[in-house]
C-alpha cells in the first residue's frame, strides 16, 4: 500500500484493491481566507485525480473543494458516501456530476475484491457541518485509519476493523476561537493557549488509544495570506492564534510518547507500506525546503502572500453584490424566522437576543419569541459585525451553514456576555429545515440518563451531556470537577452544572448519597 499526501486532510491510497482519493483540495477555502499549507499546486493533480473511489469526508470547504472535483475528476468514478442524517454532501456532489454513489452504512465494511473499506461517520450538531467521518482502508498487504477531522466517541467499535499499521488523523485547530472575539489581548492570549492544550490533549487521547506505531499528523494548519488574517498564522504574531503545526506537534509528541514514531506528512509525502515495514519519502520538496518551511516559517509565508493576492482579489470580485439594508432584513427575516419556530430546543437555549452588525444593517434575532428586526438597544448575549458582502453572498447562494463560510472565514468579529454558546452556533449551522429537524430531534434524545457509572467518588450519568462520549472512558475528576477528554467540556459535579456552554447539565451524586444533582 501506498500513501501520498495531497496537502491538508487530501491523500492518495494505492492498494492492491484500487486507488482511493480522499479529500483533495487545491483552492482556497471560506472566502479566500483558508489555503493548503504547504503549497500543493505544483502535485500531479491529473494523476492523482485519476482514482477508482472518490471519498469526501465531510463538507467543510478545506476538504470539499468544487473547484478541484468539478476539473479535474473524472465523473464515473465511485463515490463512497458517509452515512449522514441529512442529504447535503450527496446534493453537493450530485450538481458537480457526480452520480456513481455507494450509500456506505455506518461501521459496515466494503469489499472490493482484496480491498476492505469502512466508513465510521459521526452525527451530531457539533460534528462537522453536521456530519464528520473517518476511513478505514485494508488490503491485505496493510491496514490504515485516516481518523480525519472526526473525533469518534466508540474507538473499540472502530478498531474491530483492524489494528491500524499506520494513523493518519487531525491535531491542529479548525476554529475561529478565540481570534475574532472581542477581548483583551491578554485574554485572547490566555485562551489560545487553552485551546491549543485541548487539542494537543485530544490528539495524545486518540493517539494512545488507537496505539498504531506509526502516527502522521494531518489536516492542517492553513496559511492566511489575506493582510489583515496575516498575523493569526501559527501560534500568531502575538501568541493569540491556536494553529500548531506538524513539526511543533512531532516535537511534543516525540516527548510525551516516544514509543510513536511520527512523520512529516505534506504534499508530496509517499508513505509505502509492505510486509508490517514502513517507509517514508518527500517527492514534492526537499528535506531542506521542508526544515526551512517550519523554522523559517514567517519568510515561508510571506513569499506565499506575495504571490497568491490575485487569487483572493479574485474571490472578493466573485461575491454577490451587496444587498439594501431593508431587503437584507426582509430576506433573512423570511428565511430565518420558520426555523427558529420550528427549534424550540435551540430557542430555549440561546435564551435571549443576539445582535448582527452587517454593513449599514443592524438587526437582532429574538430567540425566546422566534422574532428578526431592526436592533432597538436591547441588551444581547452575543453581538457580530459581518462584512455585508459576505451576507449578500451566503443569501444569493442560501448557505445553510455560515460556520462553513463566514465563521470559518475569520473575516468577522463577536463578542459575548457570559460562557460560549453551542445551541446558537448549532442555528447558524443549520439553516434548513431538514437541518433544524435533525439536531431537534438530536438534543431530545439526549435526555436520557438513565445509565450510570462510578467515577472516583462520583455516579454519573455514563454519557456526555455533550456528544454522549463514554464518559467512563474519556471522563476524568478532579477537585469536583468532571472533564471529558474528547473536547475538554467541564461540569461542576456537586450543581450538575456545565462550566464550558450554556445549558447541557450532567446527573451525578455522591457515591455514598441518595442525592442526585443534574
């Protein structure tokens, strides 16, 4: 089996089976503020377009690039579709041509000839454009997990696929927190490291977990070459961004677990695996290049700024033209108003009035009443300024999703009044109905705590008030406080409440009482 890296999440896997294409993705993402780095333009894109299966993980714009699928892969090819709740991927893919679909069903394996498949995908609001997924690939010669972005809460479950001889997964940031929030430098300094501890503490969980002896850190982090997003690159010109990259990742992690042997993996990285021995080759960039790209990182960079501005002058000129304030009002105002009566769930959880700044429009969605208007001085729990091309846009092109467009675009500033808020991140991710349905009916279902566990002194309900992770697997307690290990959520024990977001109580008691808090 072969392996070569196509830039960010993108591989290549060739196998005794037929060659799979995972990924690939050459343009920039959100608006023009996301690009692969290293650069991977200069890749054999029509070779390596040229596979049998076509597997996209999930929709977000830096693993689902149009541009790249519509050019340059063929429109035959098999498509292995994750098994999500709602159809947008599958609508996604169909307009690009692309009609050769197997509908994969969750955890079940998929034979061709020698090749084994399977496709573990993840459902629920937080996950990805509602959705996120990982790929399984055995041939009989090797056995591989490309983990992706998605964070699996049942690795035992995944992992009776086979012990992976090689992993390939996520360990960089793909968030805008806490960069574009209105806070003091100090604070956002603060919590960039704190974010970035998270997500060095998650890969290590799935690391030592998944135990493969070879590891290849992948799926980010991203160049921002606009001017005013230059600065978040990285750790950040001033300690406040969360984008660890491949060599400060290798560097810790050859610490903490040095009985892990971990690898560059960039476009161009050719990974061969046969008879249980890997090896590794660069065929993009020399090993000089590659030294210089991490510890020359801020020249490296700059180049790439200076030669990529016509490609995001070209994206700001693709934008739909800005719309009148009254009209933009009116056309958010009927889209957005029979969502929110049908979310009763995420009304209740947002709880008050959160304020949009859009150009020469200022407007406040009511959450409790279901209500879009003009902004009259009430007082809000969250407030955002947004460029009103990138609204005009997202209404001409009805994107469901703003996390996977605007948010993730970085080209926006929020502010808020108390902890963060999932259920109305989870709105603005799911602006359709089958969406609001969907995550409806998701957040009923969490409800049930019937099942319980024994932690330390503690019983607990045994799933996650939050992505109802095992939390007699991933939980932990100290001075009271329980954090679960997947995505580093808090709740204070004694009062059942969360300390991360607003809502989501956890059910727990003394061992030795009678008593139950939640």
């Amino acid at each position: 089996m072969r392996i070569t890296g196509l830039g960010h999440a993108g591989m290549f896997i060739e196998t005794a089976g037929g060659s799979i294409l995972c990924d690939p993705v050459v343009k920039s993402s959100f608006y023009g503020s996301w690009f692969v780095f290293p650069d991977n333009r200069a890749l054999d894109w029509e070779r390596f377009t040229d596979a049998d299966f076509l597997y996209i993980s999930h929709r977000h714009r830096d693993h689902f690039d149009p541009w790249l699928l519509q050019n340059h892969v063929r429109k035959d090819i098999e498509v292995l579709l994750p098994d999500y709740p709602t159809d947008d991927l599958e609508q996604d893919l169909r307009k690009l041509g692309f009609d050769n679909i197997t509908y994969t069903r969750a955890g079940e394996v998929i034979e061709r000839g020698p090749l084994r498949m399977m496709i573990t995908p993840l459902r629920a609001p937080s996950d990805g454009p509602i959705g996120d997924s990982s790929l399984s690939v055995d041939d009989g010669t090797a056995s591989i997990l490309n983990q992706n972005d998605s964070h699996p809460l049942d690795l035992e479950k995944l992992l009776d696929f086979g012990k992976p001889e090689a992993y390939f997964t996520q360990f960089s940031g793909a968030i805008w927190w806490p960069m574009v929030y209105d806070l003091p430098h100090e604070a956002k300094v603060n919590f960039a490291h704190l974010k970035r501890e998270a997500q060095h503490k998650r890969a290590m969980f799935y690391i030592e977990r998944v135990d493969a002896p070879h590891v290849y850190p992948m799926a980010g982090p991203p160049m921002f070459l606009r001017d005013e997003l230059f600065r978040y690159n990285g750790l950040g010109e001033h300690d406040d961004s969360i984008f660890t990259d491949q060599a400060q990742f290798l560097a810790r992690m050859k610490q903490e677990a040095p009985q892990y042997i971990g690898h560059v993996f960039i476009p161009g990285t050719a990974v061969t695996i046969e008879g249980g021995e890997q090896t590794v080759e660069q065929t993009l960039y020399t090993e000089a290049e590659i030294e210089r790209m991490f510890s020359d990182k801020w020249g490296y960079l700059e180049e790439q700024r200076a030669t990529r501005q016509e490609e995001i002058r070209a994206e700001e000129a693709s934008r739909a033209e800005v719309m009148p304030p009254a009209e933009m009002l009116a056309a958010l105002k009927e889209w957005w108003e029979p969502l929110l009566r049908r979310a009763r769930t995420i009304r209740n959880g947002v709880g008050g009035n959160v304020r949009f700044r859009i150009g020469d429009l200022d407007m406040v969605v009511d959450f409790p009443k279901a209500k879009v208007r003009e902004y009259a001085g009430e007082e809000c729990l969250y407030w955002y300024t947004i460029p009103a091309d990138l609204v005009s846009t997202n209404i001409a092109e009805h994107e469901i999703d703003w996390s996977n467009s605007i948010f993730l675009s970085m080209q926006f500033e929020v502010g808020r009044s108390g902890k963060f808020n999932e259920f109305l991140t989870t709105f603005l991710k799911c602006l359709s109905r089958d969406r609001i349905e969907y995550v409806e009916n998701w957040y009923a279902e969490q409800t049930d705590v019937t099942e319980e566990v024994q932690l330390d002194d503690w019983v607990i309900q045994r799933r996650c008030p939050h992505l109802r992770a095992d939390l007699s697997k991933t939980g932990k307690i100290e001075d009271g406080v329980l954090t679960c290990s997947l995505h580093d959520w808090k709740w204070d024990l004694a009062s059942g409440r969360c300390l991360t977001s607003q809502g989501h109580p956890i059910s727990a008691s003394r061992a030795d009482a009678s008593v139950t808090v939640s």
